[in-house]
C-alpha cells in the first residue's frame, strides 16, 4: 500500500474516535505540532490515544472528507473537513472543524504531523 492510500484509509477508518483502530495506524514515537485557533499543542502517542478515547465519549460517528491529498516520497500532505455525530442526536452530522496536515511515514506507521486547523 502506498503512503497515500494509507493516510487514506487512516481518515476512512473510525481511528479518529476509536483508540483500538487509532493504534493500527500511529507509530510508538508520534509527535504531531498542531496549531489550531486555541493555540500551540504538541501532542505524542499518548495524548493521541487520550484524545480519541475523549472523542469517542461524545460522538458516535466520525466522518473525514478530504478535499486536497498529495503525495511526495514518504510526504503526505492532506486537507480534510471533519464531520461528527453527537450522542445527543446522532442522526444530524455537524461539523467539527477543517485541518491542513503533512504527515511523515516511518515504517508504514503515521510518525510525525504538522497540523493546522480551524474550528467550523
């Protein structure tokens, strides 16, 4: 599988809002730098795991719609809305907020992120 198809189905899958999937895809030594309109984070295995178990409490749903996805050597660079359902009422998708990111492939795990993001 090329790296493209692999960011690819990484967005497809539930990884997002499921730490079970999320681990089939990142590296042990992750680290992604991500801007978003609250500010500077960074974020390693750990906090992604974390984040995704969080996610998953309040949605039941998660769907990535990727608009711009490039490849170049182990480089991917993608931009993507991200739409959920919310437990409260899961049958409306809302959006949660468009992303820019590059990500680094390292033995076919995502390893490193460059994020930039904006709340809907």
């Amino acid at each position: 599988m090329s790296a493209k198809d692999f960011v690819k189905a990484f967005y497809k899958s539930d990884a997002l809002i499921d730490s079970t999937i999320l681990k089939e895809f990142i590296h042990p030594e992750i680290v992604i730098d991500w801007y978003s309109t609250e500010g500077y984070v960074q974020m390693n295995y750990n906090s992604l795991i974390n984040l995704a178990d969080e996610l998953h409490k309040a949605y039941v749903r998660s769907k990535v719609r990727i608009s711009h996805i490039i490849e170049e050597n182990n480089l991917i660079s993608v931009r993507y809305s991200h739409f959920v359902k919310t437990i409260e009422n899961p049958r409306e998708e809302m959006l949660l907020a468009h992303f820019m990111m590059i990500w680094e492939i390292k033995d076919d795990k995502l390893y490193r992120g460059y994020q930039m993001s904006q709340v809907s």
